[in-house]
C-alpha cells in the first residue's frame, strides 16, 4: 500500500507538472502573440475588486458636466419592508452601491464600507446600453443614416462578403450573425483583453444568415463602437461626452482603451460612478428628456425597448420584460453558469426595462412605477435577478 500511495503522489506531482508547463508555454504564446492579453488577465482588474477601475489601462477620459440636480426625496412612497430585503440582498451580494429613485426623487442611497458618492465602478455590460444611446444620438444628428443601412457602409472589410448586408439594427438586436467569440479560445482573449480590438473583430466571420437568430457577441458592440467613430468623424470618447454624457449632468468618467489613441471596449468598462447610472436610466425613464431639453428623441428610446424580432426579451442592447423562464440564454455558447442570467421568479412589473452587466451590475427601470433601481458591486454568477427589483417593486406605496 506504501509503495502505492508514493507512486500515486509522484504521478499527481508529474500531472501537476506537465499542467503548469502547458500553462507557461501558453502565456508565453500569448505574449508573443499579443502581450496585453496575458498582461491583463494576470495584472488587470478582478471582477471581485469593482472599484479598482485603475487596474484597467490604459484609458480615455469621457469629460462629464456635473450638477447637483438629482431631487433627494424621504422613503415615504417606498414600504421599508421592501427596502430592508433588497438591502439584505444587496449585502449578501457584496454590493458598492444602491440607488433607488421613485416618483421624481432620490429615496434610498447606500455605498457600503470603503465606498462613496464619488466612487466609480466596471459596469461590465452595462457600457453596451449607453452606446445604444449614443447610436441614437448619430442617428438624429444625420452620421448614421438609420438602424436599417448596411454596416458595410462604414466598415469596408466587410464589403467584400457575407457580411455587408448586416444592418445598424441587427448590431444593435444582437442578431448579426457574426461569429461568437467562445470565452477561453484565443478569438475571446483577443477582444476581451487584447491591444488591436478593430483587428479581433473585424477578423471574425460569418457563424449565421444575418438576422436569423438571437446571438448576444461583444463583437457585434465593438463593431458599432467603430460605426459611431467613422460615421461621426469623431472619438468615441469625445462624442459620447458631447451628445450624452455632458447633457445628463454626468461627473468625468473613463473608458478603458486596447492601446492609447485606440479603440475603447464598447461591450464594457465605461468607469462611471452610481449616481452617473441612475441619470442614464432616467433618461430612458423620462424617454430621452433632461429636465426641459429632449436630449434624444424620444422615438429612439422607444425602439430601444421595443422586443426584437429574434428574442422578444431584447431591444436594442438593454434588456425587457419578464423572461418566460428562469435561464435567460446569452447564445448557443453560454450557459446561465457563464452568464449569471437566474431568475428565480418573474419580474413583478412586465414593463421592467434593465441594463445588465455581467454578475449583478444593473439599472432597473419601470416606467409604470416612475422607478429607477442602480446596483454596482462584485460580479457573481449567483446573481439572481429577480430578488432586488421585485422587493421594491412590491413595496411601492400606490
């Protein structure tokens, strides 16, 4: 039995050997291939350190125009049986910050130790509903003819195939068929963490007939990032600044850049703070206006959160209604492990809008309810996103 136990011990040491060598020889393929992708996956941002936004270089800033105009209001519409559960939630789920606005003003706001009002985060995914805005905007100031013109027009290397007939809209409603970049192949690593986003995505083909089905892809986000840039003939940074970001009142905010003078990652990381979320989810609320000036048309908010014809719990990169079941599937890829999309039961408001990022980072919005929830924190795949909207959904005081 000794001299069994020793043999399994070696060949367990052997075994763990040969893995970390097949590891190093990888990261060492990686760095030839493109050092900030084993540079970033070993030195940058965890998903467990959400405000650690300086981890994520280099960056672009997006200047904001800050005004202390968000109305504080007491919790008197809001039964605080309901705010006690989402907070017990949002504890649990070690959460940065809660924001809960009701009826024209700001009821409920809690950073959690080591954390403030001036404390921005990784939104993850979240950065995706704020480009859909900004399409909007290049869509009403004439650079983008409209949803339905051929993406093509600004993106020559797809001329030449399969890919020119992909529209603005099927970009937007994540049904490009663009080919999925499967997380953990080299494709992925290349765009979630890479030096040349605009190379990583424009290499990609053809996985489906444009417009046949539902396949959520950050490469059909970066290719709108590059869209907004050439139809506008400005930096993204610099446009998203100008047409949305200075005219909500949003603080300075910060995007994180593939290399400087690059191209930002539109799928993510658009370092902003809670309460710069709770604006844009009340320009969605308020379809578009910012007190007395119509920012975007409201037209364009309602296509936003209109049901897409291949998913009909998708718009335009933000996320509606109640999912008939409890996974909501990303594409043929992603599992709700991958994806933390659970619910565990169905939105108590059917007109619920949400702008999701990945592992809990949210803005919930319910027109019915003059409501706008924001929750910024640690990323986990437990989320389950349907316990802190229904707990202040039902304690609304009607």
């Amino acid at each position: 039995m000794g001299k069994f136990l020793k043999w399994i011990g070696r060949l367990v040491s052997g075994l763990a050997g040969v893995l970390l060598l097949a590891v190093a020889v990888l990261l060492l393929a990686a760095w030839i291939a493109d050092p900030a992708v084993p540079w970033n996956l070993l030195f940058g941002q965890s998903l467990s350190e959400p405000a650690a936004v300086q981890d994520s270089q280099p960056q672009e800033a997006v200047p904001g125009r800050p005004r202390d105009d968000i109305a504080i209001g007491a919790q008197v519409t809001i039964d605080p049986r309901g705010l006690a559960l989402a907070e017990r939630y949002a504890d649990k789920m070690q959460s940065v910050a809660v924001l809960v606005f009701h009826r024209g003003a700001l009821r409920y706001e809690r950073y959690w130790p080591g954390f403030d009002a001036g404390t921005r985060t990784n939104p993850n995914s979240m950065h995706k509903g704020v480009l859909a805005l900004v399409v909007g905007a290049a869509i009403a100031d004439g650079h983008i003819d409209s949803v339905d013109a051929p993406a093509s027009k600004w993106l020559a290397a797809w001329q030449g195939d399969a890919r020119r007939d992909i529209t603005v809209r099927e970009l937007l409603q994540m049904s490009s068929g663009l080919e999925v970049p499967v997380f953990g192949t080299w494709k992925s690593s290349r765009i979630l963490f890479g030096s040349d986003l605009q190379a990583g995505v424009l290499g990609l083909g053809i996985e489906a007939p444009h417009g046949s089905l539902f396949q959520y892809n950050n490469a059909s986000t970066q290719a709108l990032v590059m869209i907004v840039e050439r139809a506008t003939g400005k930096r993204y940074a610099e446009y998203l600044s100008q047409r949305l970001w200075q005219p909500i009142g949003a603080s300075d905010a910060a995007l994180w850049m593939d290399h400087a003078g690059g191209q930002p990652r539109g799928f993510c990381c658009l370092f902003a703070t809670a309460r710069d979320w709770l604006r844009v989810g009340r320009l969605i609320l308020d379809r578009g206006r910012v007190g007395e000036a119509q920012v975007l048309p409201a037209e364009w908010i309602d296509a936003m959160t209109t049901p897409s014809a291949r998913n009909p719990n998708f718009g335009m990169h933000v996320w509606i209604g109640s999912p008939p079941a409890q996974k909501r599937p990303y594409n043929r890829h992603t599992t709700k492990a991958d994806a933390s999309a659970f619910h565990s039961s169905r939105f108590l408001a059917e007109d619920i809008i949400y702008i999701d990022g990945f592992g809990g980072q949210r803005v919930y919005i319910v027109p019915s309810q003059e409501l706008v929830i924001v929750r910024t924190g640690v990323s986990s795949r437990e989320w389950d996103d349907a316990i802190l909207p229904n707990a202040l959904i039902g304690a609304v005081r009607r």
